[in-house]
C-alpha cells in the first residue's frame, strides 16, 4: 500500500495511510501522512492467537481459523475507530477484510484493494479458496461458501463500528450488492492470477505493488562480499511470521543449508533465526528489490509483497506457508513451475528443506522463474492502478 501511496502523492494527491504502529516509521519515511492504528501487530502476534494464526502453531484448521478471528477481535477496536476518523475522506481504498466495516459507514467513493485474489469463480488460478487448480464448478461453490465463511471472520471490525457508531449491521446480501458496484484492484500480475471471466464485479489486475529499487541504499562491505563469493547464496526469511522455538527453526535451516552445501542471506525477522556466520550472513531490513536479483533463490512464507518481489526477481523460490493465502501463492508458484511443492511450516523437516533447496538448482525451474520475471519487469502495477483509481475518481467528480 505504501508503494501505490507514493505512486499517488506523485500525481498531486494528498495520501494518508493507515497502519498499525509498527509501521509508523515505514510510512513517515515514505513523505506520506500517517493515520494511526493503535495497535502492535508485533505485539498481538505474541499472544495465544498471534502464535496460533501469524506462526503456524495452531493444532489444526479449525484452530486457526479460530485465531484468526481472535487476532482480529482484539484489533478491532482501534481499527472501527480509525475508521470513524476517516470516513470523511474524499476517497478510501480499503481491503476485503475492512469492507463491511467501511461500508457501514459510507456506500460510495470506495475502491476495494485486493492483496490476493478471492473471487468466486470456477477459475482455480484466481481464488486462494479455490481446492482445484483448473476451471472447475467446485471451485466456484468453495469459493461462494468462502465468501460467506469470510464474513464471520471479518465480523469484529464491523460489529465494533456499529458498537461505536449505533449503526445497525448490514445483511450479507446488502453487502454482496453493495460491493458489486465497486472498483476493485488486485495488486498482483494477470500472468499469474488473471481476472476471472464469470464474475461480476469491476476488477483488474494491475500487477504488483512495489516501490522501486533504491538508488541510495549503500549495502555493508561485508555483505556486498557475502553477495560477489561464488556460488551465489540463498535467501531465507519468514517476516512477520513467529515461532515458539526459534533456536529448533535456526538448527533445522542450518542442517538443511549444511546437507546442499549452501550458503544465505538470512532475515532474522519475527522467527528471530540464528544462523552460524561460516554459512550466513543475518540482515533484519534490507530492500528485497535490490537483493532478490543477487541471490539463487528465495524460501519465504509466500507473503504477497515477497512473492512479488521475488517473482519479479526472476528467480526460483520455496514457499514455507504459515497461513492465509501463503498456501495459495505456494499452490499457484508451484503450479507455474517456478518453485517445488509447498512445505507447511508444521510439516518443514530438515530433509524436505534441503530437497526442496535443491529442487530450485533444476535447469528447467531456473529457466521457467527467469522467463516469469521478465513478463512481470514489464507490468508497472503502481501505475496502472492510478490510470484506474484516477478514472473512476473523474466519474465520481464529472466537474473536476
């Protein structure tokens, strides 16, 4: 969101973004304006629910569908209140998981920014509820029961509005026929997740949402050495996603890089990985876009912004999904054949890392992830989804 933030006070518009407070520094540092969220996601992401949901330790699907709905409910109150304060904004972009909440407080304009695709459709490429690959009728009643089952979820942060606000709540029809009449933008490449033909909402696939590399970011010598030693290091890194035993994690990715005789660049991230210096060089912020080209390949948790980036890299990568739609962009990797199977990371051993590592040394892999990054060097997301935003925004005000 920062990158289509930026892309927008480029064109004259006055941006604010809304961010929990761990992104404060991130969105101030961009010269946007900054509406706070007063809440820690890295906080939240250490309780019972956190642990389950954003680390991979719930016991089962159930339990984590569970905790997701208890991380949202313990943000959605400052969320609904967020809201309240913005709601008189010219225009708001909002996500799949604030829509009812918004549209309980205003019906128009609104444009939905979707970070993955979730559509109800029979195209499996185009919804990460979809469970068959193809064009299939049983995605599209697992991909309707999924809208409705989302709405449960999603349920706190608009019952918190109507808590607040004394609005009553909207039925899940009146918010089908509202939602049908908006704007939605899926930040992701139509090559890899085109827009369904058998839905009826105003959608587009822009491609991805990226700043650009960083012309100014001056890397430590020692790195910039790790990066030119032959043969090219790995990158490993999990985010935002946690773990109960971080030193067990660190054991089992340092035997894996030991058994393929690789070397990483690690991201220590929430996990807090440990890896030995002889093999690894650890970072905790660094521009992906400037350092996926430099590496063989990328194992992450199948993040939208980290697969982006990693996509467009034109390299190989292994997805460790921990939840959401991290199964989905590891599904869909896969079946573009740019990255092995999947690993869930309650099923990640040593062994399957290490197979899976040296799965992305195949010369067909390596090939078919450069040809797909070079469809995506040429989309321009930020772009298309201003020409968009910017178009429907001229509808709303004809006497601008």
């Amino acid at each position: 969101m920062v990158a289509l933030g930026c892309g927008l006070a480029e064109h004259g518009h006055q941006v604010a973004i809304a961010a929990s407070l761990d992104f404060r520094e991130t969105v101030t540092a961009s010269g946007l304006d900054y509406e706070e969220i007063n809440a820690s996601v890295a906080e939240l992401s250490r309780t019972t629910a956190g642990r389950e949901w954003l680390g991979g330790q719930a016991r089962n699907q159930s339990r984590e569908l569970r905790a997701m709905q208890d991380f949202f409910a313990s943000a959605a109150d400052p969320i609904a209140r967020m809201l309240i304060r913005t709601c008189d904004c010219d225009q708001i972009i909002t996500t799949r998981f604030l829509l009812e909440a918004t549209l309980t407080l205003r019906k128009n304009n609104l444009t939905v920014a979707m970070l993955q695709p979730d559509f109800t459709t029979r195209d499996g490429r185009s919804s990460i509820a979809a469970p068959v690959p193809e064009a299939s009728s049983i995605n599209r009643i697992v991909t309707h029961f999924y809208q409705r089952a989302a709405r449960r979820f999603f349920a706190p942060f608009a019952k918190a509005i109507c808590r607040l606000t004394g609005f009553p709540r909207m039925s899940f029809h009146q918010h089908h026929n509202y939602e049908s009449e908006l704007l939605h933008l899926l930040a992701s490449s139509p090559a890899m997740t085109p827009i369904p033909a058998d839905i009826h909402l105003n959608a587009e696939a822009t491609g991805f949402w990226q700043l650009p590399a960083p012309t100014d970011y001056s890397p430590p010598a020692a790195l910039k050495s790790f990066l030119n030693t032959s043969p090219a290091p790995i990158y490993i890194g999990f985010g935002s996603m946690n773990t109960a035993e971080p030193a067990a994690l660190s054991r089992l990715i340092t035997q894996a890089l030991q058994a393929c005789d690789a070397r990483a660049v690690i991201h220590r991230g929430a996990a807090d990985l440990t890896i030995p210096t002889t093999m690894a060089y650890t970072v905790d912020h660094i521009p992906h876009s400037w350092l996926f080209p430099q590496v063989a390949a990328v194992i992450h948790h199948g993040g939208a912004g980290t697969t982006g980036n990693a996509t467009r890299a034109g390299v190989p990568q292994v997805i460790i999904p921990h939840m959401g739609d991290q199964y989905f962009w590891g599904r869909r990797l896969h079946e573009l054949g740019v990255s092995p199977a999947p690993i869930p990371r309650k099923e990640m051993t040593a062994t399957r890392l290490t197979n899976a590592i040296m799965a992305t040394r195949d010369p067909a892999l390596v090939s078919k992830a450069a040809k797909l990054g070079k469809t995506l060097a040429t989309e321009d997301g930020v772009s298309a989804a201003i020409a968009s935003l910017e178009r429907s925004w001229t509808r709303s005000y004809p006497h601008r």
